[in-house]
C-alpha cells in the first residue's frame, strides 16, 4: 500500500510536501475537506476535528495526509476497473474521482498517466 500511495502523491501533486492549499484542496494529496470528513475527519495526535484548523493542519501533514487518503480507499474501496480485483489502480481512481466516480474513464488526464508511469516503475523494480 505504501508504494501505491507514494504514486497517487507523485501523480496528484508531484508529492510535493510543502504544499499548503489551492481552490479548497490542500497539502500532497489535494485533499478537500469533504474527503477529510468522509475519510472520519483524522486529525494529529493531541488535536481534535471539531477544533478550528484541524483539517488544515492534517492534511498538510504528510502522515495524518496519507492516513486520511487510507480511510478514504479503505472506506470506498471497490473494483473500479472492473478487472476482478481490488488493486492500486482502482485506488488510483477512487482517490482521483471519488468513491461513486471511479469507473468514469480516465486515461486522458495527466494524473492517470503519471500515475500509471510511476506505478508501472516501481513493480518493476520490485520484481
């Protein structure tokens, strides 16, 4: 799972860390705040959701970032290619499209060829 979303952040956001917000996304992911609620609002150790910032401060913070996006897949994981399995491509889709849009073709957009690059780089380093 960890080099599947090491490609989800390189294709959303070149993994870029220091990225704070832009048109209510926010942090490496490009994590909205309705994706943070439905992801069960995460937060940094000593914070709470409800507390002002909160969503802010999590999903700038690269861990709490990918603990909210492994909520969110965990949480609409599915078979979004339909190809009889639940694997890093349809997690791929469903943190791109969303958990009720991820069969909506996406071969066109530059994240999924990013994406798919860094993804088919890293099975092959790893045999």
């Amino acid at each position: 799972m960890e080099l599947c979303m090491g490609c989800i952040c390189e294709a959303t956001s070149n993994c870029n860390l220091t990225f704070h917000c832009t048109r209510n996304l926010c942090g490496p992911f490009l994590i909205s705040h309705i994706y943070w609620k439905e992801a069960g609002r995460p937060t940094l150790a000593g914070d709470h959701p409800n507390k002002k910032g909160a969503y802010i401060r999590c999903v700038t913070d690269p861990y709490c970032a990918a603990a909210t996006v492994h909520h969110y897949l965990t949480k609409y994981a599915q078979d979004c290619d339909g190809n009889g399995i639940i694997d890093c491509d349809d997690y791929a889709r469903i943190h791109y499209m969303g958990g009720r849009q991820c069969t909506i073709s996406m071969q066109h957009l530059g994240y999924y060829k990013v994406f798919r690059e860094c993804y088919k780089s890293i099975r092959q380093l790893s045999g």
